[in-house]
C-alpha cells in the first residue's frame, strides 16, 4: 500500500467510511464529495477536481478509491501502523460538522452534499468572467445553469450557501 493510499484509507476511517464500498453510484459519489469538502476544511490530500455533471469530480481519487478497496481485500493492512495527526483529526471533525444536513432539509443527503461541494467549487475554483460578483445571486444561477434539476431547490442552496459561510468557506477557499 503506498503512502497515499494509506492516508486515504485513515482519512476515510475518520470520516466514517470504514468499509470502502464502490458498488453503488451513490457510494462512489458521498466519497467524492466528503473527500472535496475534508480537503476544503484543509487536509489537502493533493486531489484536484473538475466540473463533472454532479458537481466537482476528481478522476485520480476514483482510481485511489478503487485501488485502495483491491488492496484491502487481498488483505493488506498496512495502515493499521499509522495514525493521523491531531490537527487532521480535527480538520475531518470539522468537515463532518460542515457536512452534516441542517434541521428541516428537504433535499436527500447525497443532493445536500451535491450542494455543498457545487455551490464551494462554483464559488471559489471556476472561472467566472471579469466583474461577476460570484455572490449568491451569481452561484445560483450558474448552478441552476449546470443543474437544471436544481431549479426549484433556492432555499436547499442558500442553507449549502450559509452553511459554508457559517465555516468561513464563502470568504476563504479552504481553511487551511
């Protein structure tokens, strides 16, 4: 197991991701997302994502994903002789506070990280023209641009939009 896989398996075992299945979309998608907002929180794992039709994507941490479970099931174990550092235990803690839905969400876990991840990468990592605000005016409507479906979901997005203020993700691209 090479050290970045190492450090991915302790991250996601921290993150509450102890069995690393891929099966499913859906299980392959909460990594992408939970892995974009613990490297927003700033434990940098070196991953750099793009656009993709369900938000900021990141090929290399997919192959990583997939290699790493390989590695577990033919039984390497590695990464039981680390631990993580103190100061990135509480870099993941706090992206799982981030993370976590608020009261009264009417929008699936997976579309409430969906907004979390979109509305941080739309904000602070694509381009946008000379003189756009980037206010949430602005994310939304290129949001609803890129995600027609979220049209009708302004007040799930203004919480994902909140939520990232609450943690100093609006002003600061990473916390780092």
């Amino acid at each position: 197991m090479n050290p970045a896989h190492v450090e991915l398996k302790l991250i996601l075992d921290y993150a509450g991701i102890s069995d690393i299945n891929l099966e499913t979309f859906s299980q392959r998608f909460n990594i992408q997302k939970r892995v974009f907002l613990i490297q927003v929180t700033g434990c940098d794992l070196g991953y750099r994502y793009g656009w993709y039709i369900r938000g900021p994507y990141c090929r290399e941490l997919t192959a990583d994903a997939f290699a790493l479970k390989d590695e577990l099931d033919a039984g390497d174990k590695e990464h039981e002789g680390f631990e993580l550092a103190q100061e990135t235990k509480e870099r993941v803690k706090r992206a799982k506070r981030l993370r976590s839905p608020p009261d009264g969400l009417v929008v699936s876990q997976d579309d409430w990280l969906e907004l979390l991840a979109s509305v941080h990468y739309l904000r602070h990592i694509v381009y946008w023209p000379k003189g756009v605000r980037r206010d949430f005016e602005d994310v939304f409507r290129a949001l609803v641009d890129a995600k027609a479906r979220f049209a009708n979901a302004r007040a799930a997005a203004r919480r994902a939009w909140d939520r990232l203020d609450e943690f100093g993700l609006i002003q600061a691209k990473t916390l780092a």
